[in-house]
C-alpha cells in the first residue's frame, strides 16, 4: 500500500487534524527565494523580508569586493606585472556587467534560450557581484522575480477563471435534453 492512501482531492488527515488548511482549487502563486509566496497579498513579514534581502545582498557585495580586494593585493606580490593586474579588473568588471544585466531581465521575462543560458553561466558566476547588486537594486523596487510570477499567476489564474465559468451544467444533461439517446454500455 503507498504513503498516500486518500482519494486524491482529499486532504491528508494529518493536516486536517493539525488544523492545516487546504489549498484551493485552480493555479498556485509559484514562492520565490526568500519570500515563498508572501509577495502574493504582500503580508506575513514581506517588507521585513524584502528589505532583509536587500541589506544582505549589498552586505555580500561589499564583502566580495574585500575578498576581490585581497585576491588583487595577493597578485601585487607576486609581482605578476600590471598587465594581468590590469586583466583581472578588466575580466571581473566585465563579466560583472554581464551577470547584472542577465540577472536584471532574469526578474522580468523567462530566458528565451535555456541553452544560451547555461553557456553563460561561467561568466555570470565570475561576475557574481554583478548578479548581486541586481538582487539588491530590484529588492528595493518589489521582490526579486515578483513582477514575472504575479503576472504569470494572474495569466494562469483568469485562464483558470474563464475554463472554469465555461464549464456550467451537467454536459450529460444537456445531450439528453437536445434528444438524443444516452449510450448504454
């Protein structure tokens, strides 16, 4: 016998016995990173969690560019030259422009090429600062991905809606009422 005996549609009974609710009906709000689905109605600590995000993801900025820092004076003793002094700020500034800006459209829209996506993952992970100072830039105007969820939840959700109030009646009902004969098997 599996773990999940109940019909399906029915809660489990150790949540109804808890007092858990069930979840309704139709299309669920997809929970982003740090504020599972609270950017829904905006509540159940959001603001708290929004500015939490943003404060940590410039705290982690600021300690990454320490980090880049030693690594930088690191390279001056080892008396490497200036010219792979110079790359290295060339590679870090560049590939952290890049991993803004992808972040950035990543808030907005779905990538349109996964595979581009995953080819641009090296450089999107050198230039880590860049993708880090997206996330805190855009906590500061509403929760990282928030606009693309809210719009694909209330896409999913008037879709939902209008299948829903389509489908009025007993569909056996109005075959018998236009004359015809229901099958018998």
């Amino acid at each position: 016998m599996s773990e999940n005996s109940e019909a399906p549609g029915t809660p489990p009974t150790d949540a109804v016995a808890s007092g858990g609710t069930t979840t309704a009906p139709g299309p669920q709000p997809e929970p982003l990173r740090f504020f599972g689905t609270t950017w829904v109605d905006r509540d159940g600590g959001y603001g708290l969690r929004r500015a939490g995000a943003a404060i940590g993801s410039l705290a982690a900025a600021a300690a990454a560019c320490f980090v880049l820092r030693f690594a930088y004076q690191g390279l001056e003793i080892a008396e490497v030259g200036s010219l792979i002094g110079m790359l290295v700020i060339l590679m870090f500034g560049i590939c952290s422009a890049i991993a803004f800006r992808k972040t950035w459209e990543g808030f907005g829209a779905r990538p349109a090429d996964p595979d581009r996506e995953d080819n641009l993952r090296g450089l999107t992970s050198i230039g880590f600062i860049g993708s880090l100072l997206a996330y805190f830039c855009r906590s500061l105007l509403e929760a990282p991905g928030e606009k693309l969820r809210r719009t694909e939840y209330e896409t999913a959700l008037a879709q939902y809606t209008k299948r829903r109030s389509a489908r009025t009646g007993n569909p056996a009902a109005r075959r018998t009422a236009k004359g015809k004969r229901p099958r018998n098997r």
